[in-house]
C-alpha cells in the first residue's frame, strides 16, 4: 500500500500515462488512471504550477475550433525522469 497522499498518487498518474502513452487525449489519461476527465484538467493545471512540468496540449488543427487534440510531455520540471519511472513508474 502506498504511503503517498491519494492528491500525489493521482498527479503521479496522471504524469506517468501521459509519459507511456502515444498521444493521449484526456479520455485516454482518464481511461488509463481512472481518475475522471475533470479532475485531470484540474490536476493538469496543479503539475504544471507544482512541479514545473511542462506538459502541453497540441491541438488538432482538423477539428471544430481546435477542440480535439493530445497531450505531450516537453520537460519535467523539478522532477528527474529516471528516478521518478523507477519509482514510480508503474
């Protein structure tokens, strides 16, 4: 059982399916963590301002006003990769 507060383990989720995942939408980062697909928004916003992750979404330029699209991870932030895939990587 982890010892982590359930806010941290759902960022870390969140985090390690965007990294595992070949351009996930927010469906695919809440199917994959069950977690649902506002509260990824909401955490989202939390990495990005807590562990400086840069995590952008590319939009589809083919969609209604560009709606649609996926989610990258551009950089870690405070976080180091390989420490945090061996730990918590899943």
């Amino acid at each position: 059982m982890s010892t982590l507060p359930r806010d941290t383990e759902r960022k870390y989720a969140i985090i390690r399916a965007i990294d595992a995942l070949e351009r996930p939408t927010l469906q695919d980062i809440a199917g994959e963590t069950g977690i649902p697909a506002g509260s990824v928004k909401r955490q989202l916003t939390s990495i990005r301002q807590e562990f400086k992750v840069k995590i952008l979404f590319i939009r589809d330029p083919g969609s209604p006003e560009g709606a649609n699209g996926y989610y990258a991870l551009e950089g870690w932030g405070i976080l180091d990769r390989d420490a945090f895939l061996r730990h918590f990587g899943g």
